[in-house]
C-alpha cells in the first residue's frame, strides 16, 4: 500500500554553517525522496514561535529559538511514500551522541554542550504537524 505524503524539513544553520547542506541532500535524493520546493530563510522569532509552539516554556525553548535565528536555514518539502516516518528515520534520534551510525545526526552530529542540541536537521513527526508546518515556510 501507497500513501504518498509531503514533509518539511530544515537544514538548521548548523547544517548550512558546517556545508553540510549537499550532503544532507544527497542523502535524501539517494533515498529516493522527491524535493517538491527548496528555500533558504532567515527565519526571524514569529515564524520560529510557531514553527516550536509545542515546546514553548520547555528549558531549552529560548536556546533553541536563538539557535535557529543564528543564521539561514535550507528548508524543503519534501514527497515520497511514507516521507514523514522515512525521514525522522534517516534523521535518527534528537540526541547526536547516542544517535545511530548510518544517521544524519549519528554520522555528522555533534554535542557541543551547549543548552540546546545543534542536531543539522528538523523533520515533521506526524501528519498534521507536516501539514501545519509547510503551511508556515511555504505559502
Ligand atoms: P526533534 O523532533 O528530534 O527535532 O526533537 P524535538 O521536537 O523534541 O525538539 C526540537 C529541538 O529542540 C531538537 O531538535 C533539539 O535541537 C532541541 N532539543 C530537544 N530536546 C532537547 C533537550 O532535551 N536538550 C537540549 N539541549 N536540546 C533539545
Ligand atoms: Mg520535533
């Protein structure tokens, strides 16, 4: 069974910072994914605001705003047959120390201690926040 779905992912500005950006695409393109649109935004506090209302009032909100205000991110929307789960899963786990090899955080991620984790890359994790999501950075 089919279900063809459009994601969003960003590159984070550590991403774009590091160059890490072609390989992140190659990546996806060796998947198989479909890039439907591609931008670089400077995202300013509105649109972050809304991008993480779900994390609002969480210890890292404020460092992970600020973060990815630093500088461009890539963002793309992203198609192909069960997109959303097959990127959370070449994106691997939120933490880049644990991870999995094979992972875009467990390969190129990198703990700095900092207060938030600069983990190169965002995916939508469910339907609707896909839905919701490219409704902001893509009108
Ligand atoms: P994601 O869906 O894997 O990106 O993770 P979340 O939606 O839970 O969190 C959004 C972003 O906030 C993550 O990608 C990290 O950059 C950061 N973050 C989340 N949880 C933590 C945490 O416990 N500690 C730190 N330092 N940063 C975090
Ligand atoms: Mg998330």
């Amino acid at each position: 069974m089919t279900t063809i779905e459009e994601t969003l992912v960003l590159v984070k500005p550590d991403g774009v910072a590091r160059g890490l950006t072609g390989e992140i695409l190659r990546r996806i393109e060796a998947k198989g994914y479909a890039l439907v649109d591609i931008r670089l935004v400077q995202a300013d506090r509105e649109l972050l605001g809304k991008h993480y209302e779900e994390h609002v009032g969480k210890p890292f909100y404020e460092p992970l705003v600020s973060f990815m205000e630093s500088g461009p991110v890539v963002a793309i929307r992203l198609a192909g047959n069960r997109v959303i789960e097959g990127f959370r899963s070449l994106a691997g786990t939120t933490d880049p120390t644990t991870a999995a090899p094979g992972t875009i955080r467990g390969d190129l991620g990198r703990d700095w201690g900092l207060a938030v984790q600069q983990n190169l890359v965002h995916g939508s994790d469910s339907p609707e926040s896909a839905a919701r999501e490219l409704a902001l950075w893509f009108n």
